[in-house]
C-alpha cells in the first residue's frame, strides 16, 4: 500500500457551482449544466469518489474528441404507454438519462410498470442516482448500463464485457433503500482512484494476460487500453470457479443483455477508443399494484434494523447497502467534500482552457 | 475430498412417470402431478441435482407437516392489465409458479411488461424453469424467489437472507440464454449433494459462528439448524470485503425486496421449522417494445458465441451460463439420467409408504 497523496475539503456548493460553469463553457444549457452539477457532486457526497468530480478529465477528453457532443438532442425512437426507446444522439449521458427515467416514472405512475432503454449514449455517472429518482417517487427503481470492455470471462485472458452497474433502489420509511454496484468485482474508477492514492489493489480484482492475480492499478491500466487489451478485472467470486465467479460473470452477461442487446447499441466488447456507444436500461415498478406502500415501505425498514443489529464479531458495525453513503452525505455537508489534489489539478487545468474565471481550492488535509 | 458414492442411471421418462406417481399418490390431479414431474426431470435432465429429484425427501417432509397442502387452491388477490398477485395457499410452488408466469407471459404479450408476485407459497424447484417459460413465448423472464434463511451477511456471525436465487432467460435463435443461480455463493442443495457424495466444500462457501471457513458439509447443515443457526453460507463474494462480498449481499437483499418484501409474506429470516410461507417474482418484457425480435435474438446469439470463442488459457473451452445443462440435456437424455443411491432409496419408500407399485432402479455406475 502506498501512501495517500495530498487532498483537500471544498464546500459541496462551490463544487457543484464549478462544475456547472465548466459545462455552461462547453456549450451545454443552463439546465443541463447544472443537472451534471448535480449528479457528480452528488456522488462525491455520497463518498463515491470513482463517479464524482474526478470524472471531469474523462468527460473533458471525450468532448473534445466530439464523442459527447454538447449541442445535440435525443430522439424518443419508439414508445408505448409502457416503454420508451431513445437516441441519445451522443449527449452527455447524464441528460439523456435523466429524461428517460422521468418518462419511466411518469408511465409506471400511470400503469403500473414501465422500462426505457438508451442506445448511442454515453458515460451516465453513478447509476444509483437515477434509481434513486424512481424511489422518490414512492417506485422501485432498476437501472443498469454497459460499459467499456474490462471483464475476463471465467477461463478467459482477454477482456469482453463491462464493469456493467446495476442499481437498485426501494421506497422506504426514511432514504430509500439503494443498492448501486459494478457487476464485476469493482469498476475502472476504484482502480483509477488506487493509482491517484498510490494504493495496490487490495483483493482479488484483476489479472493479467495468463490469469494471474495483478496488484499495480497502472498495469491493469496499461493492459485494459485498446492497442493491448489482455487480461482485466474479474468477475464478482475472483479468481476461481469454486468461488462461483460465473456468478459475477452471469451478472454482468444481465445486464449486456438489458442494454447493449435490447437497446441494440454496442456490446461492451466493441466499445472504447472510436466507438462510444453506450447502453442503458430503466425500469420503474409501483408497490402499490400488490399492497398498501406505506406498509410495505415499514417492512423494508423493520427489515433492514434488524440486519443492521445480526450478532457479529468485532467493532464495527453490520451496515446494509448504502448507509455508508448516508453517513458521508451528513459528513460532508458539513465539512465539505474530499477532492485529491490531481483531480483539482485537472479541473482547474479545464476551467482555465475553457476561459471560465473559476478555480477550485480548498482546505489541505493531509500531506 | 470423499470418494463418490454409488449412483445409478435411469431413463428420464422412467423418472417423470414415478415421479408423477407419488405425487398422485398425495393426492394431487394428474394434470398437477405430471407437472410437478416434468419440473423435477427438467432440473435432473440439465444435470441440477440439486433440484432434481432429490428434493422429493423434502417435499415428503413438508407434505407430511401440513406446510405443502395438495388440496389446497391459490386465489388471485388483486390484478391488473400488467400485474398479479396471488396468495398460493400453501400448494406445491411448482404449481402456482407455473401459474402465475403464465399469466404473466399472456399479460405482456398484451402489454409489453408485466409481472406477478405470490405469497405463502413453497419451494417451487429451479427457478430457470419459469424464467424459459418466458423465453419459449419469445419474452424475457426474470424469476425470483426466497428461502430458508441461511445468508451471513457480511461481518455478521448468523444467517439473515435466503440463497435467494434470481434466473434470467434471454429469447435467442437456439435454446433461450439462461442464467439462474442462487445469489448465495451456493444453495443449501449443493452442500447437500457434496455430503451425499462424502465431498468436503471446495471453496469459500461458508463459515461457522466465528466466521472461520467451513468446509465440512454436514456441520454447515448442523449448525444451520433452526435450534442453533451460527454461522452459515456467504455471499458471492466469500469471506472478504476486499473481495467485495458486499455485492453478493446486495443481490441476496434485491431478491428478498422484491418477493417478501413486495409480496408482503414472510421474509427469509421468518422463514424455516414452523413458518412456509415462501414469496416468489415473476417479471416478462417483450422486446418487440424496442427492435425487431429476430435481430435482436441473432445479436444475442453472436455475442454468447464470441465469448465462447475468446482467447483463454488450459485445454477446457469457455462455457457461457446454460452450455452445461444444454450439453446435460443431450448426454441425459441419450443414456439416463444420474441419481445417486440415498435419493433412490428415499425416493422407494415415499413410494412404499404412498402405497403405489412405482420402484426405481437403474444401471449401477460408481462403487
């Protein structure tokens, strides 16, 4: 493990106002500049750093390889009272995104059950937070995306599918109830976010070209890029089938099947370098077509306090899928949010090219 | 590792008649009976021992304590043009399941979507089969279920969640894509199966109440056992964090969203000694919503062939979900199916005791 490097604390507000006065310099509306405000420094409040402000860069690079063309519009291709299929045209995935899962929310309002699908899009952010949009309107939310190519099939030593998110989100009493995880054993961020600390990957999440176990976040890097393109990251259950990483890979296999397939985009496998051709999926589903909400909302809540209070072993706590995330959201509310010192490099690097006044800066807290 | 014990084969068509015998036998309608069978032989035809005809001891079981009741008939609850729900009144699962995905198969392809839960139900065998049902009529099946609880969510020392498994069915130009498995590392069946054949547990599957490994079947059975329940079987993902077993707990807590929760029945950790009340999902999505069905059958089919066809090391070829139990389905059907000699000798004296002529008996393949 290497030693983290320098970081700092920005208010939640200034970063969010940053963000959406890069994109406003890129050309996007003041609507849609400040929805991708909204959705990036939402996840670095939520802690998950691999999706919030350190995906600035990637954006940046793909706008100006015209792969996220700021102008353009989606298209509704097809749609029933209970679907929608849309092109995204190339926009900010985040746009077209969030317009499809209102459209799925409104038509589940209505009928019950609803799901969209998106093809010719592009990076979306964390999928969580359109699950979560369906919640708060008193729905379950499932959402998935495919991704560029990073997942070795079991036995395999090249990479085919993506890190292929699926998030789930559930009305409960108090937050909903959201779960919001790559398909394989982490995404591309969690290693890139390694790199930035000087980290070594901590479990079994990556091998080469001939199946052995690879710690260096760079040379899993290195090997995942285009020209090279051996070996990846795993499926959830590692290494060995006795740990069932068919599992992992059959999870991921879901989710090229609800995007890619259905949508009739890309596979994983042929996206990255000239392709950007991303898929997603929604699906919204109201609780109330079986039974009272509010009571089914107290049942998941009784449900999940009693696995918070399962007997265990050691200090910490048992904590269900997302408590992490509603404990940093109090934390850095309050005391801003953590940004490592390349991301504010890059940023600022960006504010500066695009002409805008803005840098960001923030309290050094640790060396 | 134990050495294997005896087992023999018996035609398929042998077993679903004996099958379809006992169940007779406890007085359910042919038309019952023959479909209970057809379930079992399907499972033990794709090489599922675990939810072959093996589970007919447990079926036995519970048929004898009242909690599966053959007189008994499900009403439907409440319904919509793209939902049902259905209280199963303590039937056999097979036969309510069977039911409810039928009607949620004509449902979408009326309507596109459509999905049904059911309450106080069973055990309703390998959840694959519903999701193909599905699959045949050209949909997407999406099957899930509860179970007795036996998950340890991570850091926690007693089970919580069910192996709580979800089956996926994908229409393509041959047999449909399968995916179904328990959101487990394992279901109970298979470590039942390794103590029939006197196996110890081969990989991170479970732990006792300490969360040390446990790799002796029979003690992961014991202290699973209502009276005592410590330790038990671990997410996909196994004993670590690092290793993100979160994530196979978060897909064993989706599951239990949706039919417990969603059902309104019992939730896994209820589940068990005096409480049946098993909850199921059941979700069909045309594609015809987004694309021509055909084309997007032969984008499936090109991409499972493409895996199949990767880059990989060792002289085993790589398999995508559903190649084994097609491969299985061939080389059973040709020479019989296998049933080891416990199975054979529980499976005749439910026969025995049942009062019914039916004895089965195969060619002897292992000492």
């Amino acid at each position: 493990m290497g030693k983290e490097v320098a970081a700092v604390k920005i208010a939640a507000a200034t970063v969010k106002n940053f963000i959406a006065h890069v994109y406003l310099g890129y050309g996007f509306s003041e609507t849609d500049s400040a929805l991708i405000a909204e959705t990036l420094t939402d996840a670095d409040l939520r802690g998950i750093t691999s999706h919030g402000i350190q995906r600035l860069a990637m954006y940046d690079r793909k706008i100006r390889a015209k792969a996220i063309i700021p102008y353009n519009k989606w298209t509704v291709v097809r749609h029933t009272k209970s679907s929608l299929l849309v092109d995204a045209n190339h926009t900010m995935g985040q746009l077209v995104s969030a317009f499809t899962m209102d459209h799925v929310v409104s038509k589940a309002q209505r009928h019950g059950i609803s799901v969209g699908v998106v093809r010719h899009s592009n990076h979306f952010g964390a999928a969580g937070y359109y699950a979560r949009m369906a919640a708060k309107a008193g729905l379950i939310g499932i959402v998935a995306t495919n991704t560029n190519p990073l997942l070795v099939p079991p036995r395999a030593n090249q990479p085919f599918l993506g890190s292929n998110p699926l998030a789930f989100a559930f009305p409960t009493q108090n937050a909903p109830f959201v779960f919001d995880a790559a398909t394989s054993t982490v995404s591309l961020g969690k290693i890139e976010v390694l790199l930035k600390n000087n980290q070594s990957i901590p479990g079994e999440w990556a091998v080469n070209g001939d199946r052995q176990t690879q710690t260096d976040p760079q040379t899993v890097l290195d090997e995942l890029a285009r020209s090279r393109r051996i070996g990846g990251i795993l499926p959830l259950g590692g290494q060995r089938e006795a740990n069932a990483n068919y599992k992992g890979f059959g999870n991921s296999l879901i989710v090229e099947c609800l995007t890619g397939i259905l949508a009739q985009g890309s596979i994983s496998a042929d996206l990255g370098h000239k392709n950007h051709d991303i898929s997603h999926f929604f699906l919204a589903l109201d609780p109330e077509l079986f039974g009272d909400p509010q009571e089914i909302e107290a049942s998941l809540s009784d449900m999940l306090d009693r696995i918070r209070h399962l007997a265990h072993s050691g200090a910490n706590p048992i904590r269900v899928p997302g408590d992490r995330e509603i404990q940093n959201i109090d934390c850095n509310l309050k005391n801003g949010v953590v940004i490592d010192q390349t991301t504010i490099d890059q940023a600022n690097e960006i504010a500066n090219r695009l002409g805008i006044s803005d840098r960001l800066s923030g309290t050094p807290i640790k060396e």
